[in-house]
C-alpha cells in the first residue's frame, strides 16, 4: 500500500476517483507485513548503495495483524547479526539534504548591515494600501461618536486635551505604580513628548495625574495584576480609534529618549516593535521547512520566519509598545481582541496580540485585515539590543528613540541606566553591566541543539482538529466571524478591454458574477509540454460544474482546442527577457496582474489541479488573496538570557494555488511578483548552491515560491513597504494538497469519520509528490542518538538492540526492502525509512507518522 512511492500517474488515477467519491475512506483492512531481518537474530546490513531507490518503506502492523493477515512468523524472517563499522563515504548527516538539497532561500541577515536612521523616508518608500481611516484627515470634524458608549463624552475631552495631529501616547496604570509613573512621565517631557493620556483604573490616581498636569481618562476597575490591567487595554485603544484618535499604546517600563510621533512612519495600519537583535530576527526570513517523508522534490517548502515582534507569540508583536491608527482594520482588530479577552479568561493578552497580528484569516475566524509594519529595532530598541549591542559599541553616537525594559529583570536597574546615559549624558552609564556578555548569536545558530524538535516535532504532528471542526460547521461554504467582524476589500472596476488584448477579451466573455461579487474565472496558464495535465484538470472542472474557466497558453492551443473551453494563445504576453523555464511562470502572474487591473477576480490554478465541487461557492471574498498554505509555531531559546531565553516564532509554506480579488492591493502583489521573477536568475545563481543546482524549471519553481511568501507575510520594515494585500489561508480539508492526500487521508478517516462521511472537497492540488532518496542504513548506529518526534535518547545499538526513552526494542531490516528499517518498541511496531540524514517512522497500528533526526553530538538540555 505504501512500499512504493506515489508516482505522478497513480496520484492522477487516485484524483479521478475523487469525482465519485471522497478521498478520505474508511478504516482500511490491516495492511500487509513485510518480512523482517531482525538484528537481535541476525542479518546483515547491506553496503550503502549509490543511487536512489523508489522503493518507500513497507507498511507494518501490530502483532495481532500480522497473525490475522498470514504472515509468516517474525522469527522465521531473520539472519545473522549485522557487524556495526564505519558508514560508507557519503552518508547522511545532520542536517543532509539528500540529492537535491534545501531549496534556495534568502539568506538570514545577520548584524552588520542595518539601517540606523531613525527618521522615516516616506519619499524613498516602495507604496503600499491606503489607510482607510474611520474620520477622514480633512474633515472638521473630530472626535466623533462621542456619546457612542460609556465614557464617550469623558474620553472625548480627553483627547480634546491631549491629542497632538489626532494622536496621543496611552498609558494603562493605577495608583500601585506611581512612582514609576512619575519618572516615566519626566523623561517623557524631557523627550518633548506632549500628548501623553493616561487611563486610570482606580479612584486616586487622577487627581495625582492633574496635579502632574497630565491628561487622564478614568476608568476605575478593580482588575487586580498585570496580566488583568494588560487585559484591558484592546477595549481602552478600541474606544479611541471609535472617536477617531490614534493611539501609540504603551507600558511604562521604556524610556523614552526622542518624540516616537516623529519616527512613525504612519503607512500601516499597525507600527510595531521588535525583539529582534539583527535584520533577520527582527524583520524576518526563509528558511525551510522540512519533511522528509515527501522525498527529494516534496520535501523542501519556503517557510517565513520572524523572531519575535515582542508579544512574546506568534511574530511576537508586543502589545506592551505599538501604534495604531485611527483605521477600520485597526478598529476591527481592537475588536476582535477585546472580544478574546473577554471569552478566552486563559488566554495572555500577549499571545493573544501576536497570534491577531501575524495569523491570517481562516475559516470563522476572519482576520482584521491589517497592515503592518515593523519599526527599526535601533530606534524603537529593545534591551537586548541595547545592552548586548550598543553597549559594545565605545563611542558610539546612536541615540534611540526608545529602549524597552523587556529582556530583563529587574527592569528598573535598566531603565536608570538609559536614562542616565542619554537623558543626563553619563556616557559610562551602560558600563554598569559590563561583566555581562555583548555577543549576540543569530537566529539559527541558537536553534541548532533545538532542530529536533523545532521541525521534526510539528511536522510529526497530525492536529486537524480546527480544520475538522470548520467542515463540520458548514462543510467548505465560507462561515460568519466568530467575533462578529466584517471585511470587505475595494474592488477595482471592470475597464473595458483595448482591442488588441486577445486574453481581456476571452475574460469578459468567460467571467461569471455571483450575487454582488465581481466578474470571476478560472484561469489556467499552461507550457508546451502540460498537454496531459491539462486535460485532466479540464476534464475535472467540467465534471464539477465550473464553467467560467479561461486557458491561457504558450504554444499549446492546438492541442487544448476541443474541450469545452476557451483557450487562448498568449505567447506574445510572455516578458521578452524571460528565459525558457520562467516563461509559464512570468506569463500567469503577468496574466494575473491585467486581469486584475481590469476588475476580473481570479482563480489561479495550475494544471496538476483535480475539481471535485465548485471552488467559487467556498470562496470568502473578504481578502485580497485566498490561498493554500500551512503555517506553525515554535520557540527559539537563548539561554544566556536568563529569564527572558524564549522568543517564538511562526512558519508557513508557500500558497500554490490562489483567488485574487480585483483590488489595487492584488496588482501590486502580481506586479511585485513579476518583477522578483524577472530578477530571480541572477539572485539565485549570486546565493549559489542549490540555486545554481538542479533543473533550471527547479530554480524558477523555487524562486517563486519564495517570492509570494516574502511578499505575502514579511512586514513592511524601512524603505520596504508590503504590498498591502490582506490574505486569508483555505482549509485543506476544502482545497486539498496532495501531502494531505498522502499523509493525513488515513488518519483522518479515523478522527473523522461521521464529520467526513458525506464531505467532498472543492479541489486536489499535487504540489508534492514522492520519490524516496537511497538510504544509508548503517548511519542508523553511528548517527545514534537520534530524536523521536522530537524527543531524544532513541539509540540504534549494535546486535539489533534499540534503546528509547520509552523503554527498550529490537529493530532491523525488512527483507526484500533493504531501504527500510523496523522497529519495535512498547508493544508497538514501526517501519523507518532513512533519507537524507532524517528517519522518517510509521506507527503500523495507525499510520501516524513520526519524525526522528540525529542529535549526535548536539548540547542538549539534560
């Protein structure tokens, strides 16, 4: 069932069985049980081959299925002890990556060529989406709503008071805090801060803030802690953007050192700071994620990263010091946020911040639909940077904006130390600390001893719950907010086509309106050699009822004629510069890009794409982009900083396959497109490796993929703006990738049996497919120890002998499948197939797959 890998052909067999039925069957029989060659009785382990086998490793199965199924007796199976030496040259190691290696990626910058100018160069900044404001900037009047709920009229003249250009500084505090509050108000003045307003949430504090002359909004509650007054502060920022203020939330553990309101760079709808220590923590990169169990073309994917945007979650956005403007998407994200504040008692308002920021829409749970920004951690810096950094930096003349106490404790030994070095001018004030280390380590060095379970553990992973609960909900049709927001994007409007646009013409003739939605199509942009697929994915759209479907080719029409649809000849829209392997791949998004200017919504398909229902009916059409991706968490630890060692992280693949709306966000994103491919050859051949590796039809696929992630999730960050496109992820369960097809089909018949019963999904995307690497069995022993899932202390001894943390095993060979290894343990029996220096294990009883990785060598925490 699974003893060879899935070849293009079968998946394409497998996908036209879909149009009758759902791919996820019901328990299957018990599979079949391959002999074994135990080491604990014998066998030998052959030499390591040299060329990559297609063989995938068998399935197993406990005991009592393989009584079941006839097999012969284990014991009847097995040989000779193997002799244990040195693994042949060219065994995977730590971190191998097989035949083809990782893909390409940019690389992660480290300190040493960062921008730190402070002051905003809006002139130089690439454009990104207009702010739609809830009061207009020329309209006179403002605050409005001011009777709109309680406290309205209060907070009103408030910011009346206070506000500087609409904006004010909001501080959340009581009476327990004054004195800090007191020097925080001080240095604030002396930074030429003006419009600060503090919300007071007990009775005493505001008649100590007006005898500070400090504006203030009270707000008493009896919120005891600062977790529960952090809480709050999404309904506070949410009543003022409700009267139109824009608000620079912030703690009181930073010092202000200039005026923050002169270094905003006010082209998002959020500004946020960072945790960040160098360009790639703080701004992100790529980097890959991982799955060797998809073999050599599947088994790398592009994968977004950012440290910590100081929420301490997900980018780790801080809700302890961030601005928001006075903007629908800002208000919606208030809301949502006092909403999970409100239902969620457990949940960190931290965590809660940062997953609302950085996750897209999905689901019920739709997005605010913001943009965001990530302010220069030089300037808006937090203690890390400060007392690592610049602290080494003798004679150094940089003077933040402001420094946040977030890395330390005790925060306020900090705190007096900034102050003292550019608020009084002591310039050894830093040199307090200095038996403290200054080095900082980036990002992937400090995940090095954490890789085990950093990847392995998450891809390992079977969690579809919240897919399963949303098909449950409503099967693929698009579901109401859980939180009661609505989005909508500014849809662009239809122009008339020139007359000479051969491929505008076929699209105002094939689009289709739904209700009030735009014209919309299917477009298929397809090469000389995808006759075949083509086909299928033509025939698998017709048996599904979508019609509004438009194919665009570069020299393939002839054979395309014929099947019900338009087809078009669009050779002459290829750039002139783009090579043979970029033709396909330029020509779409080029296709995208016009189409999209002239207010077509589009469906982006490629051809290895089988339809089972209509995708437009389980579009949301709340986005700039909908598209097929997978995203996921993870910690990163710095143990040499104390208390403060874990910054989080987020990941996801690159989407495949997408609907854009007709928006002047969607142009951008497809104009940026084009011109990142059109530029792509040089870049990847100047990063070398993998990207002068390979098929030159490899590097273009590589190239963009790693363009729609940067362009999609990366933050605007100096001179680089975000297109501004807001993206919502599909449910997988919905728009299926062929990994779930091959990993989680099996599984899911299980977990979901009755939900699934009746279920089909809209469509079956192949963007991964199987071709298993030659495997070094000997590595086994000495790469030993090795990570389960994320675990360490699983050992391949000598004689067949298998130590785990779970109690000892035996493992060995199966016989007939030299690439594959058993092993057995707790009662429960495995088949391991090694690839490219990670073991990739399956659990016979339910097919759940495990991931294990070579720790050998790593400092692992004891």
């Amino acid at each position: 069932m699974r003893s060879a890998a899935l070849s293009l052909l079968g998946i394409t067999v497998l996908l036209l069985f879909l149009s009758h039925t759902f791919f996820f069957p019901a328990p299957a029989a018990a599979p079949v049980v391959h002999p074994k060659v135990s080491l604990l009785h014998g066998g030998h382990i052959p030499p390591e081959p040299d060329h990559r086998t297609k063989t995938k490793a068998p399935p197993s199965a406990s005991p009592a299925a393989a009584s079941a199924a006839g097999t012969p007796a284990a014991a009847d199976s097995r040989s000779t002890p193997p002799t244990v030496g040195a693994t042949g040259t060219g065994a995977p190691g730590l971190g191998g990556h097989g035949p083809f290696g990782p893909e390409s990626v940019a690389p992660y910058m480290p300190h040493g060529q960062e921008d730190r100018r402070c002051v905003p160069r809006r002139e130089q900044a690439l454009p990104s989406r207009p702010l739609n404001l809830t009061v207009p900037a020329d309209s006179a009047e403002w605050p409005i709503n001011c009777a709109s709920f309680d406290g309205a009229a209060e907070l009103c003249a408030a910011v009346k008071t206070a506000a500087v250009r609409r904006e004010v500084m909001v501080g959340v505090a009581n009476s327990n805090v004054q004195g800090q509050l007191a020097k925080w108000i001080e240095a604030n003045r002396r930074a030429g801060i003006s419009n600060m307003l503090i919300v007071a949430i007990d009775e005493r504090l505001p008649q100590w803030l007006e005898s500070q002359k400090v504006a203030c909004w009270p707000r008493p509650d009896k919120a005891l802690g600062s977790h529960k007054i952090s809480a709050q502060k999404f309904k506070f920022v949410r009543s003022f953007l409700t009267v139109g203020a824009s608000v620079l939330m912030t703690d009181i553990d930073v010092v202000y050192l200039q005026n923050p309101f002169d270094h905003l760079w006010r082209d998002a709808d959020i500004e946020g700071t960072t945790d960040g220590w160098d360009d790639g923590s703080a701004y992100g990169w790529l980097e890959q994620l991982d799955d060797p169990s998809l073999g050599a073309y599947g088994r790398f994917r592009p994968a977004m990263r950012i440290t910590a945007w100081n929420s301490e979650a997900e980018h780790a956005w801080n809700s302890g010091l961030w601005y928001a403007a006075a903007t629908h998407a800002s208000l919606r994200l208030m809301t949502i946020l006092a909403y999970r504040m409100e239902h969620e008692p457990n949940t960190w308002d931290q965590a809660a911040f940062g997953e609302e920021v950085a996750r897209p829409a999905r689901d019920g749970h739709h997005a605010a639909g913001i943009v965001k920004r990530a302010l220069s951690y030089w300037c808006f810096a937090n203690s890390k940077t400060v007392f690592r950094r610049l602290r080494a930096e003798a004679g150094s003349t940089h003077r933040p904006v402001v420094v946040h106490a977030n890395y330390h404790q005790p925060k306020q030994p900090r705190m007096d130390a900034v102050y003292d070095r550019w608020h009084l001018g002591q310039a050894d004030a830093l040199g307090r600390f200095s038996t403290e280390p200054t080095a900082v380590v980036p990002a992937p060095e400090l995940e090095v001893n954490s890789l085990h379970s950093i990847n392995d553990g998450f891809v390992s992973g079977s969690d579809t719950r919240n897919a399963l609960a949303a098909v449950k909900g409503g099967g693929c049709r698009p579901q109401p907010s859980l939180h009661g927001v609505r989005v909508s994007v500014a849809v662009l409007p239809v122009k008339a086509c020139a007359p000479a646009d051969a491929v505008c013409s076929a699209a105002s003739d094939v689009a289709v309106r739904r209700g009030s939605s735009p014209p919309e199509l299917l477009l298929l942009v397809v090469g000389s050699s995808e006759a075949e697929p083509a086909r299928l994915f033509l025939q698998s759209a017709s048996a599904a009822g979508v019609k509004n479907v438009l194919v665009a080719c570069d020299g393939l029409v002839a054979a395309l004629q014929g099947q019900g649809v338009t087809v078009v000849d669009a050779s002459s829209d290829v750039p002139a510069d783009a090579s043979a392997a970029s033709r396909v791949a330029r020509l779409r998004w080029a296709l995208v890009r016009r189409l999209v200017e002239h207010g077509y919504g589009v469906l982006s398909a490629a051809a290895p794409t089988h339809f089972v229902s209509d995708p437009f009916d389980a579009l949301y059409r709340d986005a700039d982009v909908e598209a097929m991706t997978v995203g996921y968490n993870h910690v990163i630890d710095d143990p040499s900083m104390g208390f403060t060692r874990f910054c989080h992280g987020s990941r996801t693949v690159r989407p495949r396959l997408f609907f854009a709306m007709p928006t002047a966000e969607s142009e951008r994103l497809a104009r940026r497109m084009g011109e990142r491919l059109g530029t792509a050859g040089s870049e990847g051949a100047a990063r070398g490796g993998e990207a002068a590796g390979g098929s030159a039809y490899d590097r273009v696929a590589r190239d963009e993929r790693e363009a729609f992630v940067r362009e999609l999730w990366l933050p605007s960050r100096n001179e680089y703006a975000h297109p501004g496109a807001v993206l919502r992820v599909m449910n997988y369960l919905c728009f299926v990738n062929s990994k779930v097809v091959a990993r989680q089909s099996r599984v899911l018949a299980r977990q979901g049996q009755r939900v699934l019963a009746s279920h089909k999904p809209v469509l079956v995307h192949i963007d991964y497919h199987a071709d298993v690497a030659a495997p070094a069995v000997r590595a086994a022993v000495e790469r030993s120890p090795w990570s389960w899932g994320g675990v360490p202390g699983f050992v391949f001894e000598a004689g067949g002998r298998l130590s785990t943390p779970w109690g000892p095993g035996q493992w060995g060979l199966h016989r007939g499948f030299e690439a594959a290894l058993f092993a057995d343990f707790i009662g429960t029996a495995h088949n391991i197939e090694l690839s490219a220096g990670i073991a990739v294990a399956t659990r016979c009883a339910d097919d759940n797959i495990v991931l294990m990785r070579s720790v050998k060598g790593l400092d692992l925490p004891k």
